[in-house]
C-alpha cells in the first residue's frame, strides 16, 4: 500500500474522454512533481488490447497499474489515460499508460479516442514505447500497422512537432535474434511513414527529422518470466538520466517546465477533443504565458503582505526612514528572484516580459509609500530652512546670504534623501517634489523677507515719528517768522539720517535698486507724513494755540515776568503786540510750507486783519466797496492739499479770537483803573474849597473853647485806634462797596473790643497783644459769621495786594495762569 501511494497511480483522463484535474494536481502535489522545473520526463505507451502494456510499465517502473487477469479471459483493463510515479528512476520520470487499441469494447469504427489519445501522448511524452508482437513483424496485415499509421497521421496535426523517441517494444521474442527483426521493422516502419500523406510543407521531410526509433525485445512474461524480468531490469537502466544528451530523450524539444504542466496538459487536451490542430509552439507560448502571469502574481501577493514590507509602509507613514532605497530593493530583489527561479524553464520571450509587468506591477504597488518618503523629505528640508533661516539672521547674518545658504544646505540635504531612497529599477522621477520645495522655500523667503523690510521699516518709522513730532510741535509754538524754515532743516536732517541708516540695513538683503528706491521714497514720504500730520492737528488747535499766545505775550513783560498793572502800561500797544504775535501763529499754521514756495499768507493776514482793524477803528465811514483779500476759500500760492485754514476760516478764527481774549483786555483796564483810584485819597480841590468855606465857623469854635479841642483830641485818638484795629485800607482793596459792607459788619465788634483792652490795662492784666489777636479772631468770626463780608464775583475786577510802597494791581487771569504754569512745572519735576 506503501509502495501504490508513492507511485500516487491516478486516472488523468477517463473513458469518457474528462480530464481529471482534480486528480492531476493531487498527483503533483504529493510527488512534489512542481518542483522538478525541467528536470522530468514523460514516458507514454500504446499498444494493442491486451498486448501487456501495463504490466511492462509495472516491471519496469515499479508502478502499480492495473494489469489483466488472464484466468478470466482478454478483455479491456485500461480504459481512458493513467499517469503514474516511476518510482527510483532518476529524473523525476512520469509513466503514462494509455488505453488499448484495437479493442473490442469501443467497436471497430470507433477510432476517434483512440487518435485523440494518440495525439495526446506524442505532445506530451517524451519517450512512447510502442508495445508490439514479434509475430507480426514482417506481416503486411499486421496488428501494429494501424497503431503506427495512427501515431504518423496524428503527428501531421501539430504545426511544429516536438522531437519524440519511439522505443519499439518486441514482445514475446522469439529464437529470431534481434540484429536480424531491427531492420524488417525500421523497413516496416519507413513504409508506412512514406505511406501516410503529409501536409506540403512535410512532404519531403525525412522520419529522423520527427522521430528517434530505438527498438528492443522481451521474452514472454508468461512463459520465460525471470528471463523477462531480467531483460526488463536492464531496460529500466536505459531511463536514468534519460534526458541527459546521449540518453533515450537527450535531444528532446519544446519542454514545458513541471509547474506548467497540469495547465498544459488540459490545454492540450481540450484542444485535442476541440478536433482542431495542435500548434505546439503556439501552446508552449500560451503556458509560458498563463504560468509566468500566475508566478507573477503570486509574488505580488505575497510581497503585498510581506512583514518586512508591511513595517517599512508603515514607519513611512510616520517620517523619513534611512536607507529606504536599499530596504525595499532588498525585497523586492528577494520576489523577483524567487520568480526568475520559478519561470526559468518558460520561453524566454515571456518569461522577461511578464518580469517586467511584474517589475512594474510591484513599482506601483510600492510608490505610493516612496511619494510619502519625499513628501516627509520635502517637509523636512522646509522646517530645516525655516530653522537655520532664523538661527542664521538672529546671529546677525545678512538676510541674503542667510537665505542662498540655508536653500543650498537643505535643497542638498533633499537629494541625498532622494537617493537614498531611490530603487535602482525604478526610473522614478522627483523633480516636481523637488520644484515644489523650491517654490516653497523661495515663499518662505520672500515672506521672511517682507516681514524683515517691514519690521526695519516701522522701526524707522517710529525713529523718524519721535525725532520730528515734538521739535515740530515746539517749532509751531514758537511759531516765528522761521518756523517752516527750520521745519524744512529739521526734516531733511532727521530724513536724511534715517534713510542712511536704512540704506546701510536693508544692503544685507540685497534688493534691485528700483526696490530699494522705492522703500527709501516711501520712508521720505512717511517723514513728510509727519509733519503734515503734525501741522494739521496745530491747525485744528489753533485758535486755543493764539489764546494762549496771546495771554503769554499780554500778561507777561519782555523778562517774562507776570506784568502788574501800575498805571503806567500802554495797554492798546501791549494788546497790539499780543495779536500781532496771534495772527503769526496763524499765519503759520494756515498752510504746509515744506517746498520752500513763497507765499503772501502773513501779508495778507496782517493786511485784512490787523491794519484793517486799526483803520476801522479810526475810520468808521470806510468805504465798504473795496475787496477783500480773505474772501477766498482757498490761498493763491498754496495747492489744496497742502492748504490747513482756508482765508475764510482765518477771518473767521480771527472773529473769534477776538470776541473770547476781549475780556482780558477789559480786565486789565479795570486792574489800572482800580489801582488809580486806590492811591488817590484826597478828595477833588472843589471839595477841600467847599470844606474850608462852610466849616470855618466851627474851626473858630475849636479854637476858641479849650473843652472841644479836648474832646476832638481824643475823639482823634478812638479813630486812630479804630483806623488801625480794623484796617480801613486793606478793606478798601476789594473796591469800596465791598470795603464799606466790611466795616459795618466790623465796627462794633471792633469798638467792644477796645472797651474791653482799655478795662483790662486798668486793671493791669491785659497782654499787649490780645487786643489785635482778639481782633482778629474776632473778624475771622464776623466773616464767617456774615456771609454779606464776601466779594461778589461781579465787583472782582482786580486782585490787590499790599506792600511797604502801596497797594499794586495784576489780571486775575494771569494770576491762574501763572499758578497753573507753576504747578504744571512741579508736576514735571
């Protein structure tokens, strides 16, 4: 039983003429038969029903077909196609016995299995003993005559037969020596060949061109078994190494390998019972072809889940991976070998052609995982620039020479990984990766770069905002008959500075002269930006500007002191002085004057506004039909655009400016004439006539009665005291209403009070300086007490003061300005 499973007997092709494919492959699997690639040999044989053929095969291969039992009679034991292992024959040798011809069973018309199966073992086998008697050798009516017509007409069916030996198997020998049966049979066997029709193409064509005739004789099995089996044992002999050159198949053509060869032989078949001709050639094309695309595609599946691949796939996925090129050469390197192995013994045409669509296959299989290599590669050179690019310029280095070195470096570092994971097959191709991390990098440069300008430019910006906002802004204070000259010098100093400076900054990045002209224009015009803009917030402040302008000039002297009004001031050339310096500051401020363009601005304004205003002053009948050089909307030197107050406007603003410093004026001529008033107590010569004249009756009486001089002597000295107890001048400071309601509320506070010191020196107890310390605190009660005490705000019209030479008068208004100077001045300290 053994021994029958080692030979694996199978059943390739029923009676019925069904291929077993099931059974084939079985039989190929459990001989390991795939393996063989080249290295096989088919032998096949055909004979008569009945002729022994199994049983030959058996002796001779150690096969275990099935072999006819002679105690019951001749019948048909083989039916259909049997394959077989020969079992210790070396190479791989698969017997194949066919079903008997001739035989009763299929009926003697019924020819057609019997070619077909023929046909079948001259395409596959590359041996076939023909099993023959040696009686009929010799015999014209011969039972091997139609087996060998058979093979001949069917070998006329294949375009381009493959070289097969025909070993003749003699049975049954007789005492004939063979020398003498070996030629009958040859001259037998060229008979029937030239016997046979052939296409045109074979017609001429020689036996030895399509056939290799070996003939050999056994005694009968039956009756001389041992010498039967010897002859058979040295047989067998003749079939090791059998397709090696000089062996029974040596020259042997058209192989296909071992793993093709259950898909050959159904094709073969089904071409056979198709009754169409067999183009081996043609064949051995198609199975090279269908085995070459299944090894293909074996290898695809398994390198699809290759571990190894499987890793390298996924740790692409994450990032780069050194030496990638190489790892997935290796493996793929690993399939393409196993494939040439398998597809070896294939036609050459074929198998390179389908190892290149496999090449192909397993490239595009792959490169999506080298895509996400460069892809990581690309991102990676492109944060390194990013990196070093700003590494590099925080040490100070030039933004060009920065950016040409970092792109050089990384653009470097991006084709070393390229190559290292380039596969050397694979005429991959990555410079569109590679343009596309240019283009990147040359973005992020010119995004750096732009960011870098504009960071220098603000910085210059702001450099040039400090150095000229607040010198223009004390220039229009002053505001002189220089202002916009020295606004001019100021600018093009500052502007100069900081376009060398910014030169000298922006060389580093190394711009096209048209860029960096452009960028030194725009920061020439930010500085003039400036001071434009500076100018129209003074225009918009003007009018407070000449209030205050006003104010300093009308209540301070040419030592910047606070003027006290004496008397003695010429308050209309004093208010003159101060509009004049007014209507400068206006006429400064009327216009941008930075292109050093004359201009009659101040002339005009003096003209319409101050010299006008003095002759109308002194001539209210001036004729009103004379034009008006401020009734314009615009000034005729000036553009539009660099035109701050219009003429009208000014004329406006000057109204204006007017009417709101009008009070300070009036109030400076109240403070004079107050102080007038307060030095002057004597009253009018008429007064003192009228006095001299109606009082001197009673002056005569006082001299003429002693008592009333008495009396008047110390009504004097209780005057005196009250004059000086309640301080009758500083009274009268606050204007002589307010000085009277003072000493009504006083007096009879004052009078007790006097009463009260004269009982206490009586008495000798009294301090000398309660009486005023008394007094005083006695005024401060009444004050606070007597709310009439307090200065209306109407009867204010000056602040007094007094000192050891008088009594001196100053504006109130410069009083509050001059305390909130002084407090600003101790704020900045």
């Amino acid at each position: 039983m053994a021994e029958a499973d080692h030979c694996c007997s199978t059943q390739l092709i029923d009676g019925d003429g069904e291929f077993n494919v099931a059974g084939l492959d079985n039989f190929i699997r459990t001989t390991n038969f795939s393996n063989s690639g080249l290295s096989y040999a088919v032998v096949a044989i055909m004979g008569p029903q009945s002729s022994g053929k199994s049983t030959l095969l058996n002796h001779l291969f150690q096969t275990k077909f099935r072999e006819m039992d002679a105690f019951r009679g001749r019948s048909q034991t083989t039916k259909g196609i049997w394959i077989a292992n020969c079992v210790g024959i070396e190479p791989f040798t698969v017997a194949m016995d066919l079903e008997g011809t001739d035989g009763r069973e299929r009926g003697e018309d019924d020819t057609t299995f019997e070619k077909q199966s023929a046909l079948f073992a001259l395409a596959i086998a590359d041996i076939v003993l023909i099993n023959m008697w040696c009686h009929d050798i010799g015999r014209e009516q011969a039972a091997n005559k139609p087996l060998l017509k058979t093979v001949f007409q069917v070998m006329m069916r294949l375009f381009s037969p493959r070289k097969t030996t025909l070993l003749f198997v003699i049975r049954d020998k007789t005492k004939t020596p063979l020398e003498y049966l070996e030629p009958i049979l040859r001259e037998d066997i060229q008979k029937i060949w030239n016997a046979v029709s052939k296409p045109e193409s074979h017609k001429d064509t020689l036996l030895s061109e399509f056939f290799n005739v070996e003939v050999t004789a056994l005694s009968s099995f039956e009756e001389k078994e041992d010498l039967f089996k010897e002859q058979v044992t040295e047989l067998r002999q003749r079939f090791f190494n059998s397709i090696s050159p000089g062996g029974l198949a040596g020259d042997r053509q058209g192989v296909v390998p071992a793993s093709g060869f259950s898909f050959s032989a159904q094709q073969i078949w089904k071409v056979i019972k198709e009754n169409k001709d067999l183009d081996l050639p043609a064949h051995k094309v198609m199975v090279a072809t269908v085995r070459c695309e299944e090894i293909a595609d074996e290898k695809l599946h398994h390198l699809a889940s290759n571990e190894d691949w499987l890793a390298l796939e996924e740790a692409v996925q994450c990032g780069p991976v050194s030496g990638f090129g190489s790892k997935l050469s290796s493996i793929l390197e690993t399939y393409f070998s196993e494939y040439d192995k398998e597809a070896l013994y294939f036609d050459q045409g074929v198998r390179n052609a389908k190892r290149k669509q496999l090449e192909s296959k397993a490239l595009d299989f792959v490169h999506p995982a080298y895509l996400n290599l460069l892809a990581h590669l690309r991102s990676k050179a492109l944060e390194d620039f990013k990196s070093r690019l700003e590494q590099m310029l925080n040490k100070g280095e030039g933004f060009a020479v920065s950016a040409r070195t970092c792109t050089q470096s990384c653009m470097l570092e991006f084709d070393q990984g390229c190559a290292d994971a380039a596969i050397g097959r694979a005429n991959w191709d990555a410079s569109k990766i590679k343009e596309k991390l240019r283009r990147d990098i040359d973005a992020h440069t010119s995004s750096v770069r732009d960011a870098k300008l504009s960071e220098l430019m603000v910085s210059y910006e702001k450099q040039l905002s400090k150095s000229l906002s607040e010198p223009v802004e004390s220039l229009f204070d002053a505001a002189g008959r220089d202002t916009w000259a020295s606004i001019r010098k100021l600018l093009t100093r500052e502007t100069e500075i900081a376009v060398s400076e910014f030169s000298a900054a922006v060389s580093g990045f190394e711009l096209d002269q048209s860029t960096v002209e452009k960028l030194l224009q725009d920061l020439r015009d930010y500085a003039r930006n400036v001071v434009e803009k500076k100018a129209r917030e003074e225009a918009g402040n003007v009018l407070i500007r000449m209030k205050d302008r006003f104010s300093t000039v009308f209540s301070h002297d040419n030592d910047s002191m606070p003027r006290v009004w004496t008397g003695k001031e010429d308050i209309k050339t004093i208010t003159k002085d101060a509009r004049t310096a007014s209507l400068r500051l206006l006429s400064v401020t009327a216009a941008i004057r930075l292109d050093e363009k004359p201009d009659e601005i101040e002339n005009k304004l003096f003209s319409s506004l101050m010299e006008g205003t003095m002759t109308a002053a002194s001539s209210v009948d001036r004729s009103v039909t004379s034009s008006d050089p401020l009734a314009s909307s615009s000034w005729e030197e000036v553009s539009p655009k660099d035109t701050l107050i219009t003429p009208v406007q000014c004329k406006s603003l000057w109204r204006q400016f007017k009417a709101e410093t009008e009070y300070t004026v009036t109030q400076a001529i109240s403070a004079q004439e107050a102080y007038k008033q307060s030095n002057n107590w004597l009253p009018p010569p008429w007064a003192i006539v009228a006095m001299v004249v109606l009082g001197f009756n009673e002056f005569m009486l006082l001299l003429r009665n002693p008592f009333y001089l008495m009396v008047l002597f110390v009504a004097y000295l209780l005057s005196k005291a009250m004059w000086v107890q309640m301080d009758i001048p500083g009274q009268f400071q606050h204007g002589t209403l307010a000085g009277l309601i003072s000493i009504s509320s006083r007096f009879l506070p004052t009078v007790m009070n006097l009463l009260k010191r004269l009982a206490e020196e009586a008495q000798g107890h009294q301090t000398p300086d309660a009486p005023r310390q008394q007094s005083v605190q006695s005024f401060k009660n009444q004050s606070h007490l007597n709310p009439t005490s307090s200065i209306p705000e109407s009867s204010v019209s000056s602040n007094i003061s007094a000192s050891d030479g008088g009594i001196e008068y100053s504006s109130p208004n410069l009083a509050h300005r001059r305390g909130t100077k002084i407090q600003d001045a101790e704020l900045s300290q």
